[in-house]
C-alpha cells in the first residue's frame, strides 16, 4: 500500500518539490537585486557624509577666520573708545583751564552787544572753515 501511494505522489511531491526550489531561486534572484540596490545607496550616502563632512570643515574654518575678525574689530572698537574718552578727558580739561584762566580776565567777564559776539563767531567760524 506505500508503494502505491507513493507511486501516485510522486508526480505530485516531485512538482510541489520544484515549485519550492523555483521559488527559493527567485526568492535569492530578488534578494541579490535588493542587496544591489541598497549597496548603491550606500555608496551614494557615503558620497553625500563625505561632502557634508568637507563643508562642515569648511565652515569650521570660516567660523575660525570669522571669529578671529570679530575679535581684532572688538579690539579696535576698544581701543577707539579708550582714544575718544582720552581726547574728551583732554578737551574738558582744557576748557576748564580757559574758564579758570579767563575768570580774572575783565574783558572776558564784560558783557559785549550780540553784534559784538555774533561778529567774533561768525570769524571764529569762518577761521575753522578755512583751515
């Protein structure tokens, strides 16, 4: 009785037995096309780090360069300031030692007609233009 069972079978068993291998053979056919294409993709995402990785230490080197300048204009903008606060130091000393040089002077403590000092600013004026 085996042997007639599997006499009638074996033609169904031998089938089946193809159909699997035919399918595991397209299932390794599609397995190698995936593995193609996501090796492909992996060579052009490699491609793409490498340039993000080159302009990353571009910009680094921007930002350093960037950095340095902004520290050199500091530095002058600093050293501007201190020179402007020393020339106004200067400047208001220099008046004060006029207001307490002319607090004696009698001409200078007399009061004039505005003709008088509008005409002495008007040359004091026209005296800087022309310098």
């Amino acid at each position: 009785m085996m042997s007639v069972l599997t006499g009638k079978a074996l033609p169904y068993i031998a089938t089946i037995t193809v159909m699997i291998v035919a399918a595991m053979g397209l299932a390794i056919w599609m397995l190698m096309q995936e593995r193609d294409s996501l090796n492909q993709m992996v060579g052009q995402l490699d491609q793409a780090n490498k340039q993000q990785e080159q302009t990353i230490r571009d910009n680094a080197a921007t930002y350093k360069a960037l950095q340095a300048e902004l520290q050199y204009r500091e530095a002058l903008v600093t050293r501007t300031l201190k020179s402007k606060q020393q020339a106004e130091r200067k400047a208001n000393e220099a008046i004060n030692q006029l207001r307490k040089a002319l607090q004696a002077d009698a001409c200078a403590n007399t009061v004039h007609p505005a003709a008088v000092t509008d005409s002495l600013r008007t040359r004091s004026t026209a005296d800087k233009d022309s310098d």
